[in-house]
C-alpha cells in the first residue's frame, strides 16, 4: 500500500493541479483522494487509469505496467486482512447501487442529449468497472478461504444439466439426447438452444505439489512435469463455445450484470487454451474488445503452466500482440512463479515468448528481483536474462550485471 501510495502521489505530482481527470476525483471526493495519497485507501484501477490519460500515458508505458503492478500487489495484501471479505461485499453492493442510480439517469437523459448525459454514462462505466474488480477480488478471497475439494469426483445426477450464462462457454448433450446449453434469449418465457456435442470434461489447472488453483493463484517455483498432449482442438466445437459466449455476455451486459459477465469469462479459462484466440476473434467481431482484455488481465495470474500454454496458443494462433500483451501482465507474479512459467515456455518451444516474459520482467521489477529470479535456477536462467537485458537497453544489461555480481552469481 505504501508503495503504490508512493507511486501515486509522484504521478500526482507530474499533473495540473485542478485539470482532466485530476481535477474532477479532487473537486467531487478531496478526502477520498487524499487517502488514497496516504496510503490508507486503494483507489479503482478506473482511476488510475484517467490519471495516467492525464498524463498521456498508454497502457502499455513503463509507468504504467509499474502502476499495475503495484495496485495489484496492494489489493492482494488488502484482501489478505481478516473481515476483507466482508468489507469487499459491502463495497460492491455500494457499487451496485450507484451502477443502478447511474442507468436510471442515462434513460431519463437519453431522449435529451447534453453534458449531462455524457458524465452519467460515465458514471455508470466506471461502476460496471469497479464492480467487475471487486467481484474478481472478492472471488479470490473466497478461493483462499474454501478448502480443495476430495483427488474422487461425484457423479453427476442424470438428466440435470447445468443452466445460466457462467455455463455458456461450454457444449454438451444430456442422456436423453436433448442437446444445448439453455441461456435466456429474447422475449418472455423462451430460451435458446445452442447446439452441442457430447459433454467435455473441463481440464485441470496444472498445479505443483499442493499449490491452491484459480487464476490468481500460482504454482509452483519450477515447471510442474510435462503433462500428456492434449488432444486437437475440434475448430467447430470452438466457434460454437465462442459464439454461445458473446451472446451470454451481450445479455449480461445489457442486464448491466457485470459481475456475472466476468464470471462468466473466468469461466473461458479453464476450457482449451487453444479454443481462446477463437474466442478472442468473436469478442472482437462482437464489439466487446474490452471483455477480451479483461480476459487476458485474468489469464495473467493463472499457475505458471497454463499461463505458457495460453501464451503458446495465442502465439501458434498468429495473435502476438495478445501474447506480448498476457505476458507483460504476469510480470507481477513473484519470481519463484516467474521462473516456472519461463521453465514450462522453454520446455515447449516457445523461446521467443519467454525471452519476451523475462523482458518485460526486467522493464518493470528491479535488478534486484531479477537477481533472485536467476538464482531459482542459476544455470538456465542468468544466461536468458542477460539476453533479455541487453535487448532492453545497455543501461538494464550493466544493473543486472552488477545485482548478479552482488549475488554471487556472475
């Protein structure tokens, strides 16, 4: 917390005073903001990221990617604290209700269209926003909290399938036949059918040892062993997940269900990693580009295995810039996660996209952080890092030498 604090007020300190983005957070909340100064409140990432447009700064700058990292870092120890979950749950029924507050006035607006209008639209995407953040925080808090479940499965009682928009990314049949996934389609009392082959079990997250599962948790610090091969991708029976997917989502966003909407791409996750670039082009061709970011945010925090095998099917699907774009995002993992997802993207021949991992990690930690990450495993890893550092700058190439000298390992 007061790291980002730090980090915050020195972004604080390169803006206008009273101007953009800035100016408006210290006329409408001055305490809110000065907490957030101090260090004793978070603010929403919605907010960080209209003080970093101040600044004109893209997603992608340095000063950006080191602000998420350390917001991250922060909530992380936030949630950590007993009654997190708690507080979590009231702040997002806060936000719920001001998302509902804000839709209101954007009927009440629409037919008249003005300044107005355009500061409650506003209103209500940075509700939807913080909602979907809190969800996704609150889901992790409950992951900590909710014990592994019993090596033996339960099976399924016959003729129930499961229904609603979380369900939507998977196809299946029941044992009567009766094929589809049942989501809520257009009109009063009716449902849609979306066509499905037999079920298809869900993959296991690759773990190491005892490792908690979901996508904010990691693994292990080295490369769990090579799993078997997982069979082709069926291109059908991923178009057909893809597409009952954005339309769930269209219906949960024009519900202004978010939370469940980014349920529902948490779901995306544990499917195939080569079924996401299909994906990824049908949120696209769907107008829904930012579901697909949230996804990849998403992505970056899962185990290090299944971060390189997404990694590798982006890449293999000739979707570099989604590629470059999840690994610059996990570079705020610890180093002994970092060095399993590097392991696991050597191991399956995706050299290019580990040396960008490890460059990236280098932009963003310091030399000091890369120290230890070589030190996991000195012979593999220093070798790689250099490299890395050299394709950054001259400058990053002769700090890291020197943390390594320090190290004792070069």
């Amino acid at each position: 917390m007061v790291a980002f604090a730090g980090w915050l007020s020195e972004l604080a300190g390169r803006l206008r005073p009273g101007g953009g983005w800035y100016g408006v957070f210290a006329a409408r909340d001055p305490e809110g903001l000065r907490a957030c100064f101090d260090g004793t409140e978070l603010p929403p990432w919605d907010v960080v990221e209209s003080l970093l447009q101040d600044l004109g700064e893209p997603p992608g700058a340095p000063r950006a990617v080191r602000g998420r990292v350390l917001h991250q870092a922060a909530a992380a120890v936030h949630d950590r604290a007993p009654g997190a979950a708690d507080d979590l749950a009231d702040l997002r029924r806060l936000r719920e209700r001001e998302a509902r507050q804000a839709e209101t006035r954007v009927l009440d607006l629409a037919r008249t269209p003005g300044p107005e209008l355009a500061w409650a639209r506003d209103d209500l995407s940075r509700a939807r926003a913080r909602i979907a953040e809190l969800t996704a925080r609150l889901a992790r808090v409950e992951e900590r909290r909710t014990p592994a479940p019993a090596p033996a499965p339960t099976p399924a009682p016959a003729r129930r399938r499961p229904r609603g928009a979380r369900y939507a990314w998977l196809d299946y049949t029941d044992d009567a036949g009766d094929a589809g996934d049942l989501v809520d389609a257009p009109g009063a009392g009716r449902t849609a059918t979306v066509a499905g082959p037999a079920p298809q079990a869900v993959p296991e997250l690759p773990v190491a040892g005892a490792a908690p599962r979901g996508a904010r948790f990691g693994g292990a610090a080295v490369a769990p062993p090579p799993a078997a091969p997982a069979p082709p991708a069926d291109p059908g029976q991923a178009a057909r997940a893809a597409g009952n997917a954005v339309y769930a989502l269209r219906r949960l966003r024009a519900q202004g269900r978010g939370g469940d909407a980014h349920g529902l791409l948490c779901e995306a996750l544990a499917g195939p990693p080569a079924w996401l670039p299909v994906l990824a082009a049908e949120l696209h061709r769907a107008g829904l580009a930012a579901d697909w970011a949230t996804l990849l945010w998403e992505a970056a925090s899962l185990p290090p295995a299944r971060l390189a095998a997404v990694a590798g099917a982006l890449a293999d699907a000739g979707r570099p810039h989604d590629c470059d774009q999840l690994l610059r995002q996990g570079v705020a993992r610890p180093v002994e996660e970092l060095a399993g997802a590097c392991a696991a993207l050597f191991a399956e021949g995706h050299q290019p996209e580990a040396q960008a991992l490890l460059a990236a990690f280098l932009r963003v930690r310091t030399p000091e952080d890369a120290a230890r990450l070589a030190a996991l495993d000195p012979a593999a890893l220093t070798p790689r890092l250099l490299s890395a550092a050299r394709a950054v700058s001259p400058s990053r190439e002769r700090d890291l030498l020197h943390a390594l000298r320090v190290a004792g390992l070069a």
